[in-house]
C-alpha cells in the first residue's frame, strides 16, 4: 500500500499541511518496502479545479490511501470515484507520526 501525505516542506519531520490541494509537496510512503519518497506539488498554484488534478496525480503514483487535515468536496469526490481511500488527521502531526502508525 502507498500513503500519500500532504507535507509543508520535503521532510519526514515537517508537519502535514493543512492544504490537501495546494500543500507544496506530498510524502509517499510504501509500506510493504518502507521507501519514503517527496514529490513536489506542481498544481498547487493551479487557479481552480486543483483537488481533483492532484487526486489524478496521486492515482497516477499508485497511491492507495490519503492523510489529510480536510478534504475538498470535489477532491474527496473523485477518490471515492478512483477508491482511494481517505483518513481524516484530527491534530496536528508530522508525517513522521503519521508514517509510525506503519511500522507497529
């Protein structure tokens, strides 16, 4: 399984942006090899339409599940469509936290 996580700065001890869409970078991090990989975020300055072109692009990365602070409508609509699955983060964490939920 492939976990994407929305990432301030390309760092596994940067918190996880509270901007799905726009965030600067996702984390991907595999669970079965353990890899951790940062991708920039090139739709984030994108002018409309922004969450379902990053959920294409995390498709795209075979991501199959999504961490994320908020999910828009139109984003959240299109993983449901592509059967990615989404996981609400309540606090704030940092991707280090979130990737340690694995690795029990």
């Amino acid at each position: 399984m492939t976990i994407a996580i929305p990432a301030s700065n390309k760092s596994i001890d940067s918190s996880v942006d509270d901007r799905f869409g726009r965030c600067p970078f996702f984390c991907l991090y595999n669970q079965e090899t353990r890899q951790i990989e940062f991708k920039e975020n090139s739709l984030r300055n994108g002018s409309g339409g922004v969450g379902p072109q990053v959920v294409e692009f995390l498709a795209n990365n075979d991501v199959n599940k999504v961490f994320a602070m908020e999910f828009g409508p139109k984003a959240k609509e299109m993983l449901d469509k592509l059967k990615i699955e989404t996981q609400v983060v309540e606090i704030k964490q940092t991707v280090s936290e979130i990737i340690e939920l694995f690795n029990h």
